[in-house]
C-alpha cells in the first residue's frame, strides 16, 4: 500500500475509536470491553504488531487508544498476503489468554491475496 493508502486506513480505526458511539457499542456487547490488537501486514512475512492488545472499557480507553495509535508510524511492506495476516492473527489469538465467545479479525487492504498461501485453508481454521 502506499503511504497514502496506509494513511487513510489507520485513520479510519483512528476515527472509529473516537467516535462518540463506541464507548456504546462496546458497553452493550456481552461483556461489556473488548481486546484489541492492531497489525499491520503486506507480505506473507510480514505481520508487524502495532499495538498489542489492550482492553477497551469504555470512551476513555477507546480515546486513549485511539491517540496511541494515531502516533505511531507506519510500515513498509510489499505484496498483499492476506493469508499471511490471518495466520499471524490466528496465532495472536492463540497466545493472547484471552477468552470470548466471540472473536473478530478485521481485514483491509488495497488488492486481493497475491502472495503467500491461498486463503481457503486459513478461513476454514478461523471459523472453526
């Protein structure tokens, strides 16, 4: 992706986290906070953690997040593996601790899956 791309992709989760309506909508999910892991990815070796998971309670914690992420830099990275990104979250989730009824990989990029494994295999691991 290019910087700019990359840009207007971590401003929307930027965004997101300050919108007024998170705190809400986190508030209202069965336990009411959510964990949350950034990473960016491009390659099928290249997943970097920008931010390790850090729990979300309410509109406090989503701003906090939000200015943490909002300042830092981003990555450079080459292909569009996103089949590497769902490996890389499916082990993130393995080593976190962390327990939930419920678990989200949220997935943006600029092309499909050009590099790395194919993507069925993967799918089928994560909803299992």
């Amino acid at each position: 992706m290019s910087n700019v791309e990359q840009r207007v992709q971590r401003d929307g989760y930027v965004s997101a986290f300050r919108h007024a309506d998170i705190a809400t909508a986190i508030k209202s999910g069965e336990r009411g906070r959510i964990a949350v892991l950034y990473l960016e990815w491009a390659g099928p070796d290249q997943q970097t953690v920008i931010m390790p998971w850090t729990i979300v309670e309410g509109r406090e914690d989503a701003l906090i997040l939000a200015d943490r992420l909002a300042a830092l830099p981003l990555t450079v990275g080459r292909g569009t593996s996103i089949s590497g990104a769902l490996w890389a979250a499916h082990d993130l989730f393995a080593k976190s601790g962390l327990r939930s009824p419920r678990r989200v990989v949220d997935v943006s990029g600029d092309g499909p899956n050009n590099a790395g494994a194919p993507l069925d295999p993967i799918r089928q691991v994560l909803l299992a």
